[in-house]
C-alpha cells in the first residue's frame, strides 16, 4: 500500500498539524496549572479547562466556511488567531500583569476556534487521500496530536518549572507561526462556488447525517467519550498531579505523557494499516476497554499504577476515534463532508459538560467516585449504543464493517 507521505500536500499538512498540537498541548498544561495554583479551586481548572472546547457549538459553521471558501484557508486564518492570542499572553507573562480573568478570556477565544482546526484538519486528509490509503493516513494523522500531546506535557509541565511560564509561551508563540507557514503548503480541492443560501447548506448537512443510521451512531459515540472520558485527561489531570498523588508540574507531565503514548502507540499501530477489518466492531470494543481503563486509574493511588492505566486508556483511544473517523468520512459523500464533520464536532460539546459537571462533584463526593461514576455509565452507555445500531455498526455484513 503506497504510504500517505508520496502525497505532497500530506507532507505539509503532517507537520503543520504536529506544531498546531504541540502548542495546544503546551498551552492547556500551562494555563491549567497556573489557574488551579493561583486559584486553588478544581472548579475553576475544570472551567477554563472547558472553555477550549467552547467554540464546538459553531463547528458546523466552520465546515460549511470550509466548503464554501476552502479549508486550507480557513486552516490559515484560525492558526494565525492562535499565534496573535499566544503573543498577547507571552507580553502579559514576561510583564508580570497576567491575572486569572486574563487567561479566562484568551482560553474561551481561543476555544472558539480550535474545533475547526480538528474539522479541518480530516477533511483535508479525506479530501487528498485515496480511499485505501485512509484509514493509514487518518492513523498517521492522529500522530501528530498524540506525539504532541506526549512532547507538549514533558515541555508544558516541566518546562515552565525549568526555564518559566513565559519563556515556555515564546516557544508556544513561535510554534503557531511555523505551523501557519507550513498549513500554506497544503492542497484540497478549490471551494465550491458559494451558495445564496448558507443557512439551507448547514441544514443539508444536518438532514444528510441524520439519514444515515452509522453516521448517527458514530455522532452519539463521539459525544458520550467526550462526556464521560475524556474530562480526566482533557482538564482534570493538574488536579490528578496536586491532589491525589501530591506531587507538582514534573508527575503532571509524566501522567499527560504516559496517556499520550498510549495514544501514540495505538495511532503507529492503525497508521501501520494493522487495524483489523471490522472498523465499526473495533470502534465499540476499544470505548468499552478505555472506559474500563479510565475507571481502574480513577481509583489507583499510586503513580506506578496509575501510569500502565493510563497509557493502556491511550492506546484503546485511538483505536476506538481513528475507525469512528474512517467510518464517518467513508459514509460521507465528498461535497458534504466538511459539513458532516462540522456536525461531528458538535459531539466535542459533551467535554466542556463533563468538565463543568465533574468539577463541583469531586468537590462533593471527591475524584474516585466522580470517576467511577462517569465511566460505569460510559460503559452501560457503549453496550446501549452497540445494541440500539447493530444493524449499523454491530453486524460483520454493516457497511461500516465491510469498507
């Protein structure tokens, strides 16, 4: 099978989305840890935690914009946002003005973007790829957050306690502007001749998706690991580092990292096309093991049991959201897929729920019992799923089983 990197455009967009990553990462580690330390409250970290997810209520938009004007563009301009937005809070941090407010209102503008760049970023593979070289590229795709996400923690967490929080967003800064210099190199089909009548395109894309029943299914899989797993990596982590094991930003970084190349590992081991047939079967085992995963962390107290748990949590990840994505862009017709994915996105919405929800409940009840009470109803929920689409998603003779 010819690799994803003899396609040109692949070979830009790879590391363009690598740096993009890199920065998310970084910058979610610090702003994290500098609002549970200046703030003391895990309500307060659990906000601004979910505030970089606020913008996936206007995916949709962002993927009709992509349809309509093209997706490297909208790609170019959003990343260009993110590079200004890190240059603003680099001049706060190295003038010892930033305060709280400040980073709640640079994380809810940025978060207003950042779901479109996960839009965009697969629909321009879908777009540039033959259909047996996607599932390899959506692989090799997922790479770029998860080496990320692994480099970001090590250099988010310990990097701000070895050289600064503002010397760490100078690096931060600089990698948006590679990653905007490098999005230009990108292809994609050039943008359909704008319609009269955006507001019929978008509910298009909405009625497209919901006469598809393995669309559908896929939809309430995304949102329900949204809402129930990923809160305690995406958000909950800095309270994990400071309050269960006691430790600062260094342990931080090695929890993020320890789940990260787990998702690393499971992106190599898709992208290598080792992924078995049966995407949809695969996509519904993987959520039941990362749940199971997620609920054994919650309730292990010590760092070298928690570690194996997590990276095993990020391994089952990305063998249950790399299928998900095949299925939902092999279901898609090609001028409809940034709408479709846009719709997608909306599934994201369930991460800032979970977050808000968890962060006074573990002041209630405390974190064990939150997590075990988010990942048994994710469990019971994956089986619900698996039950109410088995024509779609469960039979070996489903489209989603056979492509």
């Amino acid at each position: 099978m010819p690799s994803p990197f003899a396609v040109r455009s692949f070979r830009f967009q790879w590391p363009a989305d690598l740096l993009t990553s890199w920065a998310f990462e970084m910058e979610a580690l610090i702003l994290g840890w500098y609002v549970l330390s200046a703030t003391g409250s895990v309500t307060q970290l659990a906000a601004v935690a979910a505030l970089a997810w606020l913008g996936s209520l206007f995916s949709p938009f962002f993927g009709l914009a992509g349809d309509r004007i093209g997706h490297r563009a909208v790609l170019c301009i959003t990343r260009s946002v993110y590079a200004l937005l890190a240059a603003v809070m680099t001049a706060l941090t190295l003038s010892d003005a930033l305060q709280p407010w400040h980073v709640f209102a640079i994380a809810a503008t940025a978060g207003l973007l950042r779901p479109s760049d996960m839009v965009m970023r697969s629909v321009l593979v879908g777009q540039t790829m033959r259909s047996e070289m996607l599932m390899g590229a959506l692989g090799l795709s997922r790479t770029t957050s998860d080496t990320a996400r692994v480099a970001g923690a090590l250099a988010g967490a310990g990097g701000v306690a070895l050289i600064g929080m503002g010397a760490a967003y100078v690096i931060v800064t600089v990698l948006y502007i590679l990653a905007v210099l490098l999005t230009l190199g990108v292809a994609g089909p050039a943008a359909r001749v704008a319609s009269a009548h955006p507001w019929a395109d978008l509910k298009d894309g909405f009625r497209y998706a919901w006469h598809k029943p393995d669309l559908v299914a896929t939809f309430a899989m995304a949102f329900l690991v949204n809402l129930l797993a990923y809160p305690f990596v995406l958000g909950l982590l800095p309270y994990v580092a400071k309050d269960v094991y006691g430790a600062g930003q260094v342990v931080l970084g090695y929890l993020a990292a320890s789940y990260w190349s787990g998702a690393l590992a499971g992106s190599i081991f898709v992208g290598a096309g080792r992924l078995p047939r049966g995407a949809a079967r695969v996509m519904l085992w993987s959520a039941g093991l990362w749940f199971a995963a997620t609920l054994l962390f919650g309730q292990a107290t010590t760092l070298w049991i928690g570690l194996p748990l997590l990276f095993i949590a990020g391994f089952m990840q990305s063998f249950c959201l790399t299928p998900l994505a095949a299925i939902m862009l092999r279901s898609s017709d090609e001028a409809m897929r940034g709408r479709v994915m846009g719709v997608r996105m909306l599934a994201i919405w369930g991460l800032p729920l979970g977050l808000v929800a968890a962060g006074p409940l573990i002041e209630w009840i405390g974190y064990a019992a939150t997590n075990f009470i988010y990942t048994a109803l994710g469990l019971a929920a994956t089986v619900a799923i698996a039950w109410r689409w088995r024509e779609a998603l469960w039979h070996r003779s489903a489209a989603a089983n056979v492509a």
